[in-house]
C-alpha cells in the first residue's frame, strides 16, 4: 500500500501526458480508493492483472501474454527492480516482447542509476526520460485534511513483514519518554492478528491515552490526520503522513530509508536507519531485505535506539519552527 501512496502521483502524470490511454496495473488497495484517486487527480486505471505477474516467472508468462493479447496492451512499464543478476526472468519477457512488438519502460534502462536514490524519484526518472513530466515538489497532495491537535504523537507499531516491527520493549521505552514530556501518545497498530499481540503490552500502559485500530485505508489516514507528529514502523503509514504534511520519523529495521523514504519536504520527514541492516549481506540493491517475507533472526532492529527516535523528533520539532518562521517573515 505505501508503495500505491507513492506512485498516485506519478500515474496521475502519467494520465495527464496520455489522456487517451487504457491502462492496466497490479493490484493495489491505496491505487483502488476513489479519495485516493481524486486527490491526486487519477481516473483510474482501466483494469488489473494478477500480482504475482510482476515477477514474470515463467510459470506465469502465458497466462501474461494470454492477457496482453486479449487487451491489445503495447506498453509494459515495469517498476520493479532487482540487481541485473537477479532479474533474468524480466529480461527474458523483455526480449521476447521485443520480438512480439510490446515496448518495455523498466527502471534497468537508466544504466548504473546514483547508489541509494529514492524509489519516487528513480520512477520519476523513467517516465520523464519518455517524456512524461513529473514534479514532486508538492508531495503533501492531502494537506487539506490534516486537523492536528497540539501536543498529540501517534506511534503505528504494526508493519505487515515482521521483520520490519519495531520490538514492543523499544516502542515501551519510547512511549514512557514521550510521556515524561507531558506528550499525550496515541498507538495504532494493522488489523494482523500477529501485529496486534505484539502491541498488547504497549496498550496496557497508563502513559498511552488511546489505542486505535483502523480497519481501513481511510480511517488509518484521518487518524493521522489528527496527530501532532507520528512515529511509524516502515509502512503505509509513513507515507500517508507525508502526503498529510504531517511530521513523521521512520524506522527503517530491515530495509534502506534512503530509497524507501516517503515523498515529503525535509521539514515534514525523518528517518532512524539501522546501521546493522544496510551492512547485511541480504540487504539487496533495491533496499529490502532478502528475507522480507521468510523472517530473519539477525539483530537488524537493534540498530535502533528509542534516544535516536527522541533526537530526530527533536529535529523535527526545530524544523517546523524554522518553517514557522519562514512563512511568517515572508
């Protein structure tokens, strides 16, 4: 889902240079909301194909070009990318493509693209080079919802991979600091069975004034939209705070913050990277982890620290009151 926050805006670029084209995607639960859609000004694609497609196994490539022949696709853009030594089965989709007369877009033709650059701007980068323009420059395109209420942090302690769940004792450590503040803490957590017993020691404390449990898209964005800063796990949530404009410091365990970070002003975003999980050998080149869904027992989240957390919602804090400042004086 973080993953359709990001790309709104760049289909909605994409609609707008080729207002006349039918498109296709994978699906997306973010992507498939109308106020989604209607924020950034998307139509909607025209239909989707199966997820795993993406991959382009071989085991899937007829059923693949089954579909792209029965639709009349011509273009395939894919925005999925491995190390070249890992992505053989995209480049043989990709020759046989070529041969068929379907053009491919993929993130591979930019050549040996700048170590680390974020996942927006790496997609940005292809639909421009087609010549589809992109600006990211307004990344909060849902600013106009967000109602904060003063001195109110939300911490979102669920993630869907486990390995991306920040450990109950540090988010308990957290929260006890964010009340000896004299912080009001509010904690979300996703509908997983497995996510919510994992917060339940966390619920129980007298410093968290609410727990919530959104049991949708929607209603986990109007509760960020009511939060004064957030603390989440690297999830939708992020991003969703960042296309809020609300403040947000992201804990990055098992996958890289500089390419996955949400697309937001300095101000607005932060980022805790654990050290641990970038020197991993199965930290692939894209920035997740080699055991993303399998599960690891290596100590990536204890590359993170709740004092790291305090000093970048510090930062933040100093921030948003040079902005203040800023849009004061002009």
């Amino acid at each position: 889902m973080g993953n359709g926050i990001i790309t709104a805006p760049l289909l909605a670029a994409f609609e707008r240079c080729h207002p006349g084209w039918r498109y296709f995607m994978a699906p997306n639960i973010a992507l498939d909301a109308e106020w989604v859609r209607s924020a950034v000004g998307m139509h909607g694609a025209s239909g989707t194909f199966p997820a795993l497609w993406r991959r382009f196994s071989p085991a899937d490539r007829d059923a693949l070009w089954n579909f792209i022949d029965r639709t009349g696709v011509e273009l395939v853009v894919n925005l999925r990318m491995e190390s070249a030594e890992k992505d053989g089965n995209y480049f043989e989709f990709r020759a046989e493509a070529m041969e068929r007369g379907v053009e491919c877009w993929d993130l591979h033709e930019l050549g040996e693209r700048p170590q680390r650059v974020p996942f927006a701007e790496q997609a940005a980068g292809l639909l421009r080079a087609h010549g589809v323009p992109v600006d990211l420059s307004r990344p909060a395109w849902l600013a106009g919802l967000r109602r904060p209420r003063p001195g109110v942090v939300g911490c979102y302690v669920g993630a869907s991979a486990a390995v991306k769940r920040w450990p109950a004792r540090d988010w308990s450590t957290l929260i006890t600091h964010l009340g000896d503040r004299g912080l009001a803490v509010e904690v979300a957590v996703g509908p997983g069975a497995d996510e919510q017993a994992s917060a339940s020691r966390l619920l129980s404390s007298p410093v968290v004034a609410d727990s919530v449990f959104p049991d949708s898209l929607e209603a986990l964005r109007d509760w960020i939209a009511g939060l004064d800063v957030l603390v989440s796990n690297d999830t939708v949530a992020a991003h969703l705070a960042a296309a809020l404009g609300c403040p947000v410091v992201t804990l990055y365990l098992a996958t890289d913050g500089d390419i996955w970070s949400p697309v937001a002003a300095p101000d607005v975003s932060r980022a805790v990277q654990s050290a641990i999980a970038l020197s991993c050998s199965y930290m692939k080149p894209d920035g997740t982890c080699q055991r993303y869904y399998s599960g690891c027992p290596a100590p990536c989240a204890a590359g993170v620290r709740p004092a790291d957390v305090l000093i970048e919602l510090d930062q933040l804090k100093r921030s948003g009151r040079k902005a203040r400042r800023q849009e004061v004086d002009q």
